[in-house]
C-alpha cells in the first residue's frame, strides 16, 4: 500500500467516529478536504482504482472515500446536514462526486460544494460559504504547512493536516499558535522511501484518543512504517494493534529524567 493509501484508510476511520458523533450533537455540520498543487506532500501521478475499477488520482479517491463513507449514515441525515467541502487543484472533481452521488443516491442533506484552487487562498472563505460557524467542522488538508484562520471556523473545529516530514516542533508550534490546545503528529514511511507527517489539531481529548485509535487500526500489512517525530532517534515502529512500548518507556524516561 502506498503513502497515500495509509493516509486515506487513516482518514475513514477517523470519519466513521467523528462524523455521527458530530451528527448527533448539531443539526449541522461541515467537512473539509483540500490538497495543494500536485508534488506538495504526495505523489499525484500514483493512480489508485475506485469502486467501478476506473484509474483516479489519490487526492480524487480520498475524497470519494469520505464521500462514501458519508453516505452510509443515510439514517443520521434525515434529520441533519452535512456540507462536504472540497477544494484542491481539478477541475473534474466536481463533476466526479456527482457521479458518485448518483451512484449512491445520497439524501439532499448531504451537500458537496467543490471549489477548484489553492486551498491556502480558498479554505477560510468556503468555510464561510458553507455556513460552518458554530457547527462541528473537520478539516483533512494536504499542504505544504498548517493553514491558518480556521479555528474561529467551526465549533468545535478540527484539522488533520498531511504535511511534508520534518520540521515537526514548528508546525505544532503553528497549530497552538492559531488556538488548538492539542495536537499529535506522527511520520509514515513507505518500503519505497516515500514518507509524509500526519497531524491532528483540536481542543479534545476524547479526539485524540479517537485519532489514536484509528492510526493503530490502519492495515498492518500495508508495508508502510510509522515513529514519533519527535525521537530523537528515529525509531520505526510497525503499525500494529499492540503497538510495541518501546517510544512510550523512553518518553517516560526522558521526561522522569
């Protein structure tokens, strides 16, 4: 599996808690996915198939993932919205989700609005767009760095940000500066040298825990390698169910010490 498959499967399973759990606690709410220009984080020229077996861009399979994953919570959307925002550089994806809506026949409450540019110009503004102030907002963002202005955006907000590795400590940084008081950030490698840095921002601890879960759920399988981006000595750690204590009894240590 690729980089960008971990990060996908990691994506739906944070959805499929998050989303009716912020379902059942407004009558509306706002998710957001945006990538910058291809080459930011991942490598868009890696093609995946979609449910009909057709070739799609990874950042184009993300978002008809979530898109799916969306539609089987029908019985939740009866009674509340849903606005699905997605914004990132092609044009057809719009066009794309359409086709998977009819596919799915997804209920009128769950809206998509599609913006074709930069996320880091458009994100804060199709937040606005979307009506999503004083609502449950996630947003899952591929860029270059941490985009800023969004924690006013929704209530509670959340962002999932996929980032280049490296440079951990000032990212989080960002993040706490733009009023999230927590974060956790971790790196994946891939057998083929591909990596990328995954971080969630948000001001709950049950989210953490939630985000924790899914990262120790994703396929064990998939060839790809996970470590604390703040070890010092680089540590790889197996995706596994029962995670290996080693970078826990460190930590402890070094903060004992």
């Amino acid at each position: 599996m690729t980089i960008a498959g971990v990060t996908r499967e990691l994506l739906v399973r944070y959805l499929d808690v998050w989303t009716p759990a912020a379902l059942r606690s407004a009558k509306r709410v706002t998710f957001a996915y945006a990538w910058s220009a291809p080459g930011t984080v991942e490598d868009s020229h890696t093609s995946t198939k979609n449910a009909n077996g057709d070739s799609t861009e990874p950042h184009a399979a993300t978002a008809e993932a979530a898109l799916r994953g969306f539609a089987e919570f029908d019985d939740l959307l009866r009674a509340r919205r849903l606005t699905y925002v997605v914004v990132g550089p092609d044009g057809d994806i719009g066009r794309h989700l359409e086709g998977v809506q009819a596919e799915l026949r997804t209920p009128a409450n769950l809206a998509v609005l599609t913006l074709d540019g930069q996320p880091e110009q458009l994100l804060t503004s199709a937040m606005t767009a979307a009506g999503s102030g004083g609502a449950p907002l996630l947003v899952c963002a591929h860029v270059a760095a941490p985009i800023e202005g969004l924690h006013g955006a929704g209530r509670p907000v959340e962002q999932i940000v996929v980032l280049p590795p490296g440079d951990w400590i000032r990212q989080r940084e960002t993040l706490h500066a733009n009023g999230f008081a927590l974060t956790t950030g971790v790196e994946f490698l891939a057998a083929n040298g591909d990596a990328c840095l995954v971080s969630l921002a948000t001001d709950r601890a049950n989210s953490l825990d939630a985000f924790k879960n899914a990262l120790w759920s994703v396929d064990e399988y998939a060839g790809v390698r996970y470590r604390d981006p703040t070890d010092p000595g680089g540590h790889l750690q197996d995706i596994s169910l029962e995670p290996h204590p080693g970078p826990l009894r460190r930590a402890l240590l070094t903060h004992l010490g």
